[in-house]
C-alpha cells in the first residue's frame, strides 16, 4: 500500500501527549458519500497546541490539522456535484442536520459535534498529503483562489461568526482583547466595516505590533497601563461598545466589564473551561448590556469567509507569518507557535 507523511498524535498516560510525523497508509474511500482530497495547505491552530500539552481532548492515533484546503482527487460513486481537480475547504466540524439545534438554524452547536467527530481532532485530518471527508463538509472554491490564502477561511469563518454576533455599528468603539491569531483574524474582519475607534489590548509587544499594523487605532498593554482609564480616555469617557474577549480567561472576562458603555455587547470567543468570574447582574439590567458567546461558525460565514478570501478582501500577507512544509512542522512550526512571534503558520506537504 502506497504511504504519505502525516503528523499523527499519540496520546500519553496523563495529560496531552506528543505529535511524531510518521509514513502512514494513503486513506481511501470506503463510503458513496466520501471525498479523497489530496490537501495542499493546512495552517497550525493554538488547538493543536493545546491538545499536545493536554489541554483539549483528541482521539488517540489520530492524524491532526483541521484548518485544510486542498484539491479533490477522487469521488465516492453517489457525488455528483464535485469532479477531480475542484478546489476545496474542510469545514471539519461535521453536522448531523436533524438534531434539534441543526434543525432550529444552530448548526454550531449540532449534537453530533458533541460525540467528538471533528476532522484533525477525533478524526483524521490535514497534516498529510491526502484525507476522505464525507461530502457535507467540503465547500467548493472559486477556480481561481490561492490555496494557501484559503487555509485561513476556517478560522476566518469563526471571526465572521463573531462579528455577526457582535453586530458591530458605525458608531461603535471596539475593543478587542487578545492580539493572538484569533484576535488578529477578528480584527482584519471588524476592520473590512466603518466602526468609530479600534482598541486592541494585548500584553505581548510583537503582537501588539501586529493589532495596530492591521488596524487598530490604539494599542494598550494592561501589564503597563490601567486599562479601564486609558479606555475612557481614548473614547472620550463613552467606554467601549463592543468588546471581543479573544482571551477567555477569569481576568479577561472581569476586565471587560471595568470599561463596556451603557448598551454594550460583550463577546465571549476565547474559551478556557476552567474561567469563573463575577458580576453585577445590575450592571446588565440598569445599563441594558448584553453578554454572548460566539462558537465557531454557520455555513453561511464559511461562504462569508470564502469570498473574502476570493475578493483579496483580508490582507493575507500580514495574517501568514510563514509557510513552511509539513516535514517542520514540530521543528519549526510548533516552536514559532509557542515563542507567539508568529500570527498563522501555514504547512504543506
Ligand atoms: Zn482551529
Ligand atoms: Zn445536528
């Protein structure tokens, strides 16, 4: 049987585990509904780091990388819409379609998701040279999209999501908290709409960096500076509309409501389940505050994303730190991942 190069996770007696790149079988399709996708680009998510220091859960033997776009190369015999050569993005979070949350228009949040079925998760995935993933997850592309440009729409998905949810205004100030990759992706998106002032906080100096070259307006670090008056300075004490906590930590979530405008909406996107704070119930109600949480994306943000991309609407350059093949993925990949001077890193194999 032929093999490819895949980066596969092996988990450990505790916690996490490590990633080995190893010679694998080719998958093939053994279902009518399958796609073979011979993938030519998959970025590196701060996931894929997490699950390696144990900090989310992944199937055991299983090849990672849900961020992949790549070519069709073979058909299960019932597709009829795609042909060998197409253009293609994974959304890897497979739905069902008929839970109950499918059906009332959540397929974010779809039950089958639940059973761990994510490609490059609990399912194989993108750091390899081929992957079959059933026909409902794959997204045709327009002929002419750059495929490495593309590795982003699933994360760039997610930030559409986000700033739907957001429901972002002219008159807005916005304040985003965390310049990490998703925080950086949200901002390219939140930038494409005219909002009043951007303020992006963020600790780290090369990150924050990258928040004002993308666009924000203001730059604060609440290691060095009080967050809540330097936000009511810069906004003329009006305070932040729009918050987007891309952090997600106890700190993040208390921060946010030192300095969120009567009427504000308050985004929750970063995730860390260990999070607990406090609050003021009254502080919602007297002020008519809204606080939301934002969970990866619908079908139609992933269309969203796929024309930004196709339009040249995200200033690609600045989000892609590095291309690098699947061979440096733990050798370089994983190390730029970790010292954080690096938005996207994107691999193929
Ligand atoms: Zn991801
Ligand atoms: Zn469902």
């Amino acid at each position: 049987m032929e093999k490819m190069l895949a980066a596969v996770f092996h988990k450990s007696e505790n916690n996490g585990g490590k990633i080995e790149l190893e010679e694998v079988n080719i998958p093939q399709i053994t279902k009518s509904d399958q796609v073979l996708i011979e993938v030519k680009a998959c970025g590196i998510c701060g996931t894929d780091l997490k699950i390696v220091e144990g900090g989310h859960p992944a199937t055991d033997n299983t090849i990672l990388g849900h961020e992949f776009v790549g070519i069709v190369k073979e058909i299960g015999e019932n597709i009829q819409d795609l042909k060998p050569g197409d253009k293609v993005v994974v959304d890897p979070n497979e739905k069902c379609g008929y839970c109950i949350n499918c059906r009332r228009g959540l397929s974010n949040l779809c039950e089958y998701m639940v059973l761990g079925t994510t490609f490059g998760i609990f399912q194989n995935g993108g750091f390899a040279k081929f992957c079959v993933v059933p026909r409902s997850t794959i997204f045709k592309l327009p002929e002419k999209i750059d495929l490495v440009a593309a590795s982003l729409i699933e994360p760039l998905s997610c930030a559409v999501h986000c700033h739907n949810i957001a429901n972002v205004k002219e008159s807005d100030n916005v304040a985003i908290i965390g310049a990490g990759p998703m925080g950086l992706i949200i901002e390219s998106v939140i930038r494409k709409h005219p909002i009043k002032r951007l303020i992006s906080i963020e600790i780290d100096e090369w990150r924050g960096q990258k928040a004002l070259e993308l666009g924000a307006d203001f730059l604060i670090n609440p290691d060095t500076t009080n967050v809540q008056k330097e936000i009511m300075k810069v906004t003329n004490n009006e305070g932040a509309d729009v918050i987007i906590d891309a952090v997600g930590i106890s700190k993040t979530f208390e921060m946010a409501t030192n300095f969120w405008a009567p009427g504000a909406r308050l985004i929750c996107f970063g995730q860390d389940y260990r999070a607990e704070a406090k609050i003021k119930p009254n502080e919602i109600v007297r002020y008519q505050r809204q606080i939301l949480g934002s969970y990866i994306g619908y079908a139609e943000d992933f269309l969203d994303a796929i024309e930004l991309i196709a339009n040249n609407a995200i200033e690609v350059d600045k989000l892609i730190t590095k291309v690098i093949p699947l061979e440096k993925l733990i050798s370089t990949g994983f190390n730029l991942m970790k010292e954080r001077k690096c938005v996207k890193i994107i691999t193929t194999p």
